[in-house]
C-alpha cells in the first residue's frame, strides 16, 4: 500500500472507524504468537499479515490501521517495507522495534521469546513478572520439543543425507542435522540457467531431498528435484499455512516429521 493509500484509509478511521484499546500489533504471525503466549491476558495482540501471504507484498487494509493507531508496541522483522510508513502516517505513539533475523529453529524462537519478554517488560513494567513467567516456561516448551526432534533426527542418521535447499529454510535444516550441499534463492529471482547449474550441482552432491519453502513459492523447486532425481519436500516458515501448524511448535514439528518421512523409503 503506497503512503497516500495509508493516509486516505487514516482519514476513513477519523471519519467513523471503531478503535480498539492499546495492543501489541505484530507484523506476522510468529511474532504475534511469541507475544501472546508471554503476554497472557495482559495483553492484547493483533497480527497484521495472515500466514501464507508474503510479508513484503500485503496490502494493509483500515482495519491495521485501528489496531497500529492505538498500539503501544509494534513488532517487525525487517522485510516489511510498509511499517514505518503505516506508523507515521497513523500518528501512532507506539514503540516500533524490529527483531531481525530467523525463528526457524528452536534456539532462534527462544531469542525472539527472550527479547519479546524485554520489550513487553520495559513497556509494561506491572506485568514484567507474568511476562518473565510465561516465557520460562515456553523456553522449556521449545527446548524440549528441539531435543525430541534433534533426538529423532540423529536416530535416522541424517548428517549422511545430501540435501538440496531453498536457503529461507537453510537453518532449519541444517539445524536439524541434514547436510545442506546446495541453496537456491527466491525462485521469481531464477532462470533456466540457474535450475540447470543447480540440478548439477544438486547431481553431484548426490542430493537425496530437495526442500523448498512454501511461502516463496513451490513450482521451482518441485521442477529441480525432478531434474536431480530427488524427492522434493516442502516446508513453511509461519504457522498456519499448512495443516497440523496452528503453533510454532506444531510448525517445527510438521517440517522435521516431513523431512524424516521422505528419507524412510531410501534409508
């Protein structure tokens, strides 16, 4: 949404839009899962962009507009070029902060957890113990679930596993014991050229997966395991976006269970 579309939907709200209280508004649903598991019920939390959409292409509509222009915190992880025009153009008093960086894999959630906690404290300093609490015990949520998957991962012996992969989930992957031989980028981004160099090198590494990322689109990387002879496996990065991931933790769940299930008939 251009800065004068912003405006003329801030003109719409003065003119008649119910406003809600004071809210923690988050960009995306991963951050807004993060604040509303510390937060509790003191907070209120509105994500902005569904799970799916791409963060850097959503059309903002005036209904974000309410929730920024009331807001006391906005979260923001960088690739959405539109929050400092929607915060300016709404006068919004919030405190705008970015959390760049991954959340794919279990430590990175608990760096976004640890840091949503200090910033919902330093706003909320009434509440900082609830925050400080429920954080805790989320942290031990995720480091468990990590070791069960890492646990599981190890038993399959994956660091023998080549592996093609769309470098959004490198980390992941990675993380999980996999032996990311070859990355690709966005795949709007790559031509003819690019899959066949890939699917060499994807044929040299003796690549067994390629594992593509849903929200950058799918259609490549399903054509470059063709190409290699590989089974193409996809992930997500958000919630939501695929069955059984309503959570973070269903997330990781979902793309380890995935990756584990494509390697079973050629272990």
């Amino acid at each position: 949404m251009k800065r004068v579309a912003v405006v003329a939907a801030v003109g719409l709200l003065a003119a008649g839009w119910v406003v809600c209280g004071g809210t923690v508004v988050s960009t995306h649903a991963v951050l807004g899962e993060f604040a509303q598991i510390i937060g509790g019920d003191s907070v209120e939390v509105v994500t902005i962009i569904p799970s799916g959409f791409c963060p850097a292409q959503y059309d903002l509509s005036p209904k974000d507009l309410a929730a920024v222009i009331d807001a006391s915190l906005i979260l923001y992880s960088g690739f959405e070029p539109w929050i400092e025009t929607l915060a300016d153009a709404a006068g919004s008093g919030a405190v705008v902060t970015q959390l760049p960086g991954e959340w794919n894999t279990p430590g990175f959630a608990i760096e976004k957890v640890e840091a949503i906690r200090d910033l919902l404290a330093e706003r909320f300093p009434e509440s900082a113990d609830v925050f400080a609490a429920n954080a805790d015990a989320y942290i031990e949520d995720l480091r468990a679930l990590g070791a069960s998957l890492k646990a599981r991962a190890d038993a399959a012996e994956v660091a023998a596993i080549p592996v093609v992969c769309m470098e959004w989930q490198a980390d992941f992957v990675s993380w999980l014991g996999f032996d990311v031989a070859v990355t690709y980028g966005i795949p709007a981004t790559l031509s003819l050229r690019d899959l066949i160099d890939l699917a060499v090198a994807g044929n040299e590494a003796g690549a067994e997966l390629v594992i593509d990322n849903l929200q950058s689109g799918v259609d490549f990387g399903a054509k470059l395991a063709r190409e290699v002879g590989a089974v193409h496996v996809v992930l997500s990065n958000f919630p939501g976006a695929m069955p059984n991931t309503a959570t973070v933790i269903d997330l990781f769940t979902r793309n380890a269970e995935a990756l584990l299930a494509a390697i079973e008939p050629i272990e």
